[in-house]
C-alpha cells in the first residue's frame, strides 16, 4: 500500500487511460505472413505516390529494420524517436525520394496516414473516463505517455473527453524522453511541483511505468487488465488494480 498521503496522481495513456485495440487494424501479407498493421494504408498511399516504381516487399523489411534500430535506439539512451524519423529513414533508404527535404515531406504525409489508423483504433471506455472525473474531485492529475507523435498524442487525449482535467500532459515526443529514463517522471514532478512520494503513478508496463515510476520512488499502480503474473527481477507496484475504476474505488472515489 502507499504510506504517503497522495496529492495527485499520474496516469499513463495507452492501456491504462485508453484502450488501444490493435486486432481492429487492416491485415496485411507479406511472404505468406498475416498481421494486423497499421501499414496497408500506408502502402497504398505510396503506390499512388509512385506507381510501379514502388517496391512493397522492399519497402515492409525496411521499415521493420528501422522499427527495430529504433527500438534499441530508445532502450540504449532512453530518448524518443519521432514517428516522422521512422518514416524518413524508411523512405531514405529504399530511395523512394531524393534524400532531405523531399524525402522528409513524404515521411510527414506518411506520418499522417499510420496515425489515422492509431486513432481509430484507440478509445477511453466511458467507466475508465468516468474514474478520472471521480479521481479529479480530490487529487491532481497528471498524464505521461510514450508516444511519438505529438500532434495525434494530444488528439487521443483530446477525444477521451477528460484532458481539462489533467493539470500536466507530457508526451514524449514533445521532450525527447521516454520512460523508463528517471528524467521524464522527474520532469513531471517539476511541473507539478510535488515530491515524488506523494505522487501516485498508474500504468500497465511494468518495465516502462512500475521500474519507471519505483526508480525515481513514486508510488505506483500497476493496471493489471489480463490478471497476469507480475515479472521478476523489477520493483514491485504498491498496487495493482484491473483499470481505473477499480482505481478509483480503492482510492475512495467511485464513479
């Protein structure tokens, strides 16, 4: 349990505020493998762009190289990588367009159309909306997410239909950090203008937001939607709850 009385609390987004439903996204094939992406959109969008100059195949390994560059990239120094990076690199190294300014010009249009897909398939169930409006009449609220790109991140935030109630938004993409890294929750307390240990963190990654929270000693929440066994080898949350309205009934404030 938390020993120190809590003044606000801190919420990660995706899974945790939002739902995000990736079994909703198109399918895609590629050498006989099946999955749900948000690629085929994309894929279209540069077919049209290019014609039959347009390598698919080529293009869907690039892209997943760079994901995977990217991913250790963000491991190694805890930094964000924006959304439009990916995409330029992608681009850049199958010479879909001339390196620099043309190349960077797709990679936003391309940005824009993965994001569409995001967004449609990211929602806040009313009951989890409804625990942050009974949180937000006795605590602080806060919201700190990894995402890379700023510009759909406050758009999600904007549709749950509770973003008036958050006192700090920090998304990653906005400061070039990324959790687990201790100076984005450092950041947030400074906003907020709170010790850590009064500040309750709530997020479903246990390394990303319990290790996260637990290294700079905020309290923390771990959303437990799939009743899972927590990992071993990290810190422990100080609570576990199945979503924010078991939250906020633990924390006496029923929706």
């Amino acid at each position: 349990m938390v020993r120190t009385p809590v003044k606000a609390v801190v919420f990660d987004l995706f899974n945790t505020l939002v739902r995000w439903e990736p079994e909703r996204l198109p399918l895609l094939e590629v050498n006989g493998r099946r999955y749900r992406s948000t690629l085929p959109p994309v894929l279209a969008y540069l077919q049209g762009q290019l014609g039959a100059a347009f390598d698919r195949d080529r293009f869907v390994a690039v892209y997943h190289a760079v994901m995977a560059e990217i991913q250790a990239e963000r491991a190694s120094h805890g930094i964000e990588v924006l959304c439009c990076e990916r995409f330029e690199r992608a681009v850049t190294r199958c010479a879909l367009k001339p390196a620099g300014e043309a190349a960077r010009r797709l990679a936003v249009s391309l940005t824009k159309v993965h994001m569409a897909q995001v967004r449609a398939v990211t929602y806040a169930p009313p009951t989890w909306a409804s625990a942050v409006r009974a949180l937000a009449s006795r605590y602080r609220l806060g919201l700190l997410s990894n995402f890379d790109d700023a510009e759909t991140g406050r758009l999600v935030v904007a549709d749950t239909g509770v973003a008036d109630l958050f006192a700090q938004v920090v998304i990653s993409a906005e400061v070039g950090l990324r959790k687990p890294n201790p100076a984005i929750f450092r950041l947030m307390l400074e906003r907020l203008g709170l010790e850590a240990a009064s500040v309750l963190f709530v997020g479903d990654t246990p390394a990303e937001d319990v290790a996260g929270a637990k290294g700079v000693m905020m309290p923390c929440a771990w959303v437990n939607c799939r009743d899972e066994p927590f990992p071993q080898g990290l810190p422990k949350p100080d609570l576990v709850v199945a979503d924010l309205a078991a939250l906020a009934e633990l924390l006496g404030c029923p929706a």
